[in-house]
C-alpha cells in the first residue's frame, strides 16, 4: 500500500507512458475504441429494449385477444370460407368452461372517422373511434385515468349513458382544459355523459389509438348502436402462474365447440397471444445484448493484445535499467508491479477517455430523440454499467501487462547490466 502512494513511482510510470507519445497513443487506441464501441452498442441496445417494451406496456403481459375469422377447413356440413361471429352468450360459456381466466372483457369498436365531428360538444367537434368494453379491460389494457373514473360495473348493468374520452379527444373538446367531469357530449347524434379522461401507457392498441377512442359501456354501445349480440374481441388474461398458451388454448376449443369450427382450424379463430410477444421481445433483446457484449468485449481484448506487445517491447528496450534496478535491490515483485502499473493505468486512461465521450454522444442523441414520439427512448447506460465498465478495464490492464511483467521478473541483473 506503501508503494502505491509513492509519488515518485507514479511520476515514473508517467514518464515512461509519455516518453513516446505516439506509440502510447497509438497503442492506447484499442482499448479506447473498444469501450467507445461496447457503450455506445449498450446504449443503443438499452434504447431498442425500452422502445421495444413501450410498444406493448400497458398490456397484461399474460393476456390474449380473440377474434372471429373465416374457416380454412370443412367441419360437419359446413363448407371452408365460413363466417361466423363470437356472441354474447359465448362470453359465459368461456367463463364456466376456462376456470384459469383471471380476467375477461367482450369488447366492441366503432365510430365514424370517415366523417367529419361524430363527436360535438358545443362548438367544438372530431372524429373518433368507439370502444365498448368490461370494466375488467383496464387491467388487461391498462390505462391511467386524467380525470374522473373508468367503466363500472353499474354502467355495464344499467346501460348507462356515459363514456370516458382519451387525452387527445379530451384536448379537442375542451381546448380551455376545463374540468370534463358531469359534461354532455354527443357521439353519432346520441348524448352521453362524461365520466372520465384516460391516458394510455402504450401507443400500442387493439381496437386504434386510445388517444383518440371514447370508451362506452359494453352493453350501452351495443344497445345504442344496434349492435345485437355480436362481440368483435374478446380480451382474457390468465391467473397468475398459468401460462396464457393454456388459458388460449382453452378459449379456442370452447368458440370451436360452439360454433362447429374444426378442432384441427388454426385459423378459423383469430387469436394474438402478448405473453409469446413479450418473450419473443425478451429473449430478441438477450440476443442484442449478447451480441453487443461479445463484439465489444472482443474489441477490448484486441486493444489489450495490442497494449501487451508494446508492453514486451517497452520491457526490452528497458533491459539494463530493469537489471540495475535487481542489482540495487529491487525484488522481483516490484518489478512485477511496476510493469503491471503501467499496463493498467494505459489501460484506465484510454478506456475511461472512450466512456467520456461515448456517454456524451449518448446525452446528445437522448436529447434529441426526447423531441417528440420516438420508438428509441434514452440511449443511456447504468450507473452499475460504467462501474463495470471500469472493472473490466482493470482486468484487461492487469492481464496486458501479466506476460511483459513476467519477462521482466525473468531478466537477470548481471546480464541485463551487460547486455549492450
């Protein structure tokens, strides 16, 4: 510990790293580009993965959505090609036959963005969508409430007249951003009450943009909209520990059963499964993250190569000062030390000069992709990831100056002091 606080040893090891500036730069370079790569690659990765996640958070992660489709098989008189629709009905069934649901919601769409101001409120209008849902479709596409309530089960049972409008609908309606609560709207020439203004987690929908969807009571839109008893999607979450596969599986045997689709027709019942999206998101960004470590780690460790040839060299040229430095005493562990010093400290330097600027150009891009919507969100590393950082530099030093030390503590003071 002694010589580690020896000033005179560091202004050694700064000498000899200075005493040939372009070799100690050129040999430094290695490693610096090879951290510059390694956390500019993380922080792009990093950026990928949270975009990637944002596209699907606010989803249950174990959830599915259903939906009917055309038959591609013939099944008991029927002919390939059929249509057919999910009912009301089929959402009971599903409940008494699939025990492994935690949640379930029918849901609905509709509106008429074709056309100018389905939605007015005085004198301000726009077109926007319509979603008739289960107060449970908020925990499997979940949303954050602004003002006010989601859907209840009242609204569902009572077929009340009431809505809750997204944050962009919201903004045109009330552009004084006035408290919307208790307000009358009126969607498609039918008046409804506003009961809440939701914010979603997700620009990722099923049904459109919820900035700009009204969410109505299941049973009042298809009562208002002369819907009869069709569901358009059926939404389904598993209870906790179940695979959503199972709860899919499931649901896709009872529509068959009910609506006589061939067992064997992958296609006759539309389904989306977000829990196989989610890992198939995961494991994609394990494989960047994988790819990004093996490719800057190798880099590293081919600047390190470079840093341990000129070590070698540095070690030969110094011969006779190492065998004079053995003849007045010096042992061969500080020999071995001082060789190691430098090696880690050419190391450090370099790479921490590649972290610096690396993570500068990281801040710049954050900055700029904060402006607006991007699907690339903070390019940044982890207080955890630059520590690692630095000891990974610090194996990498002490492994690039473990041969030239070793040749150095090899070296013999007599003929060492003879060697010309």
């Amino acid at each position: 510990m002694k010589n580690f606080f020896d000033i005179d040893r560091w202004q050694e090891i700064w000498i000899t790293i200075t005493h040939n500036k372009s070799r100690s730069v050129l040999t430094a370079f290695g490693v610096f580009w090879g951290m510059f790569m390694l956390v500019l690659m993380v922080g792009a990765g990093n950026s990928l993965e949270k975009g990637i996640k944002s596209e699907i958070d606010g989803f249950a992660v174990n959830s599915c959505f259903f939906w009917a489709q055309r038959t591609t098989m013939p099944y008991k008189g029927f002919q390939k090609g059929r249509s057919w629709d999910i009912r009301n009905n089929d959402i009971k069934v599903i409940r008494q036959r699939v025990p492994e649901l935690q949640y379930l919601s029918p849901m609905l769409f509709g509106g008429n963005t074709s056309e100018q101001n389905n939605t007015v409120r005085g004198e301000y209008g726009g077109s926007f969508g319509l979603n008739g849902c289960y107060p449970e479709a908020n925990e499997i596409q979940t949303s954050r409430m602004i003002f006010g309530r989601y859907i209840n089960d009242i609204d569902i049972e009572d077929k009340r007249k009431v809505c809750v409008i997204g944050e962009r609908v919201y903004e045109v309606l009330f552009p004084k951003k006035e408290d919307p609560l208790g307000s009358i709207i009126r969607i498609n020439g039918i008046y409804f009450q506003v009961v809440g203004v939701s914010q979603a987690l997700s620009s990722a929908s099923i049904g459109g943009d919820p900035k700009t969807t009204i969410t109505l009571p299941f049973t009042t839109m298809q009562q208002t909209f002369n819907q009869g008893d069709v569901v358009h999607f059926v939404a389904a979450t598993a209870k906790p520990g179940v695979k959503m596969k199972i709860v899919e599986d499931k649901i896709v045997a009872v529509l068959s059963d009910l609506h006589q689709i061939a067992p064997d027709d992958k296609e006759g019942v539309g389904r989306v499964n977000i829990e196989d999206q989610f890992m198939m998101f995961n494991n994609l960004g394990l494989g960047i993250t994988a790819l990004i470590w093996l490719v800057g780690l190798g880099t590293l460790f081919a600047g390190a190569i470079g840093i341990s040839n000129i070590m070698l060299v540095t070690v030969r040229e110094r011969t006779k000062e190492i065998g004079v430095r053995r003849a007045l005493g010096a042992t061969p562990g500080n020999i071995v030390g001082q060789i190691l010093t430098e090696s880690i400290v050419l190391t450090i330097l370099a790479g921490i000069g590649g972290i610096m600027i690396s993570v500068g150009i990281l801040s710049a891009v954050g900055v700029a992709l904060s402006q607006g919507d991007q699907f690339f969100k903070d390019p940044q590393i982890s207080f955890m990831m630059g520590v690692g950082a630095l000891l990974i530099l610090a194996v990498i030093g002490t492994l690039a100056g473990f041969i030239p030390a070793q040749r150095a503590m090899m070296i013999k003071p007599i003929e060492a002091i003879r060697e010309e």
